[in-house]
C-alpha cells in the first residue's frame, strides 16, 4: 500500500462505503489514554493465544511492556484448541484472543457453534500459513495441486485432508486450492479437524495426507521427515487476512476503553516486530519458548524471515513472508476481509442460507475501536474499508458483489 493510500479514513469515503457514523467518532488527538474518562474499565486483560507464530504480536504486546503505556496488563493464557477458544469468548473466561477470522464471522451467525454477537477489533498478521503433503503422498508424486490432483484420480481411495476449524481460515484456505485444482474437498476427500499443535504428531502416525495449518508447524512437518511444503497460502493470496484479535460484543459494550488501550498495544508490538530482523529474531526466541508455541528457534525464525524450503530440496527467499504490520496497511479490519469468510462458508455450505454480508461485516468488524487505537498508536488507515485481491485461480475478490463472487464457483457445496 502506497503512503498516499494510507491516510485518514474521511467521513465521506466511509460513509460512501456503507460504514456507520458511528464508526468515524473519537479520532482527535487525545494523549496518553490511560486517565479521567478515557481510562480502560479494565486494568488487567486475559487473552488467549494458540501456540503459532503468529501469535506473537499479541504475546510481545505483554512481554515488552506496551500495554502498561496504555493502562492495561495482558494476562496470556495458552490454549489448546480452536474449539476451547470459541467457547472461552463465548462465555466470558477469556476476555479477547488471537483467533482465527473465519472462527469470529462463523460464531456470528451461528454456523461455528453457539451463535453470539462477536467483535473484530483488528487484523493480527498477513501471510505465513501453508498447505503442507504427507511424505507419503510426495514419494508417490504428489507435491504440489496439479500432482496432487493426478494422484487422486489415478490412485483413487479416501484421502483425508485437515484443517484447524470448520469456519476458520486453514479450513478455507485448504478448499479453496484444492477447488482451484478441481478437486472438491467435500465430495473427494474426507476432511477432519486437528488442534495446530497436533497436526504433525498426526500425520507422522498417518492420520492425514495433507494439512493446512499456520506456522511453524509447516516448517517442522519438513524439520521432522514426515511432510512437504505444497503450497503457501500468500500463494492463494498474497496479502491475505489471518488471525485476529478477537472478542464478543457485549465485552466491547461494557469495556469500549479497554478494547481500545489492548488494540493500540497490540499495535505497538506488531510495528515493533517488523521494524527489524534484529527485532523478529528476539521475537522468535520469545515465543519459542514452552510458555508459548514450545519449539526451536531455528523453525520459528526462518520463515518469519522469508527464508523457505519445500523439503524436496527447494528453497526460496519469500517477499511475502508473515507480517505484523508493514507500515499498518496488515491490521485495519477490512469489511471486505470479513466479507470473504463469508462468500466461502457459503460457498461450501457452512450457511444455509444468503447473509447480509455487508451488514453483518459492519457489525463484527470494529472499525469504530480500531480508528481511536491507531490514534492513540499513531498508525495511518486507508482510505477505503474495501480492499482488492486477486486469487490464485485468477478471480477478483473486491467485496461490491458478494453475492455473485459466492456463486459463480463452478466447485462448491
């Protein structure tokens, strides 16, 4: 994104876009937010994380010390599951979390388990997941999507495939490549559901042929001997969303300063990330650690620096590596982000029947929150809540038509 892109959203631009007014509030200059009224309603914060590297800007927000710049204390709390997260906002134990897009739109509607009013306060990181094959399948020439898809009609049998969430993005990532090479993840294959941290002990014991998951765990499937690197997800995407910082509703209603003071401060530590190698090295030491992702350095800090292997032998210098920030265009919480998930669980019959898509975008994705944090974060915004891609199979995703973009898939549900 262009310096001159990255302005100020103006009244009209937003009001253009279909944003409510109340979203344009609370953007004078207001100092250090931590007293008088502006102070958050909560001092300390509990937040979940999964233990994946990109969790590291919400984990380096409390390690580092930014969010005691705006009068608040990260409390982490390590989960196990996506599931255990969903429910742990849901009912109130965890205050906000690193959690998956897809996992936030779902529960709004009621297609990712008990339905609930949820909040999108901002994008964590762009890129960085992958679609990783068994060893197994890469022996008998399966390594990449037009391989893959010759072995399964020449070799035909139940080849199961997993993800991390039904309605989370792995999920939408794995079907929209294997769509992209005519395979139809819901009437070809057997697709399953597997906790990040366990998708390798998984596959080494030949539970799945192939996985989509967020790193490190791609880099360690190779680092351990039982799976390649098929795909990268910046390949179906370059730039696309990924985790969130993600809460209910009702939490932001009763905590508006709170949502706002833990936004800027997760803001912080992503700016701080991506503003040196020196600076991602430390991180990548950090969340090494067993109280967070609990693997080596080394597969955490090679693909947080672009430096990829396939592990047939390929490498690779990636400019579309996982990013935190890049100068703020990574974590404003784009309607038409949101609005993708949505086309997808669509798509593949995760809805039952045709949402409002930019009614239900405005009312999880807070772009009201996110607009006072970068203020007081001092981060720029774009001017549109609509952003352009194109994807792998060469469609356009501008988020104007949702409805036709979910329906022209000839491969769906």
């Amino acid at each position: 994104m262009t310096s001159d892109t990255r302005i100020k959203l103006t009244r009209r631009t937003l009001i253009k876009a279909g944003v409510a007014a109340t979203a344009l509030g609370g953007l004078a200059t207001r100092g250090v937010w931590a007293a008088g009224s502006d102070k958050p309603e909560k001092e300390e914060v509990k937040v979940g994380f999964i233990p994946l590297t990109d969790c590291a800007s919400v984990v380096m927000a409390s390690v580092l010390g930014f969010d005691k710049k705006y009068g608040i204390k990260i409390v982490l709390s390590k989960e196990s599951s996506w599931p255990g997260v969903r429910d742990k906002l849901v009912n109130g134990e965890l205050d906000a979390a690193h959690v998956l897009y897809g996992l936030i739109y779902g529960v709004q509607l009621g297609a990712g388990g008990p339905k609930k009013d949820m909040a999108v306060l901002m994008n964590l990181n762009h890129n960085g997941q992958a679609i990783t094959l068994s060893k197994k399948v890469a022996d008998k020439g399966g390594v990449d999507g037009p391989s893959l898809a010759r072995l399964m009609r020449a070799d035909p049998r139940e080849y199961s495939f997993a993800q991390t969430f039904p309605t989370g993005t792995h999920a939408m990532w794995l079907y929209y490549w294997l769509a992209a090479h005519g395979i139809n993840p819901m009437k070809d294959a057997k697709v399953i559901t597997v906790p990040p941290p366990q998708m390798v002990a998984n596959m080494r014991i030949g539970n799945m042929d192939g996985f989509c998951v967020g790193e490190p765990w791609n880099h360690r499937a190779i680092a351990d001997g039982v799976g390649i690197t098929a795909t990268t997800t910046q390949d179906i995407w370059r730039d696309h969303p990924e985790k969130v910082l993600g809460t209910s509703a009702e939490w932001v209603a009763r905590h508006p300063n709170t949502a706002r003071a833990l936004t800027a401060a997760v803001l912080d530590a992503g700016r701080w990330i991506d503003a040196s190698l020196s600076n991602k090295q430390k991180m990548a030491e950090t969340i090494a650690d067993k109280s967070y992702v609990n693997t080596s350095v080394d597969v955490i800090n090679q693909r947080i620096l672009g430096r990829y292997q396939n592990g047939l032998g390929k490498t690779w210098d990636d400019p579309n590596y996982m990013k935190f920030f890049n100068d703020g265009s990574v974590n404003f919480p784009y309607l038409s982000d949101g609005m993708w998930f949505l086309t997808q669980q669509k798509r593949w019959g995760l809805l039952k029947s045709e949402p409002d898509y930019l009614a239900v975008a405005k009312q999880v994705s807070r772009i009201d929150v996110y607009q006072d944090a970068a203020a007081m974060a001092k981060v720029s915004l774009p001017k549109s809540p609509l952003r352009s891609a194109k994807l792998l199979d060469g469609t356009v995703w501008d988020g104007k038509n949702p409805k036709a973009y979910a329906d022209s898939f000839k491969i769906k549900a």
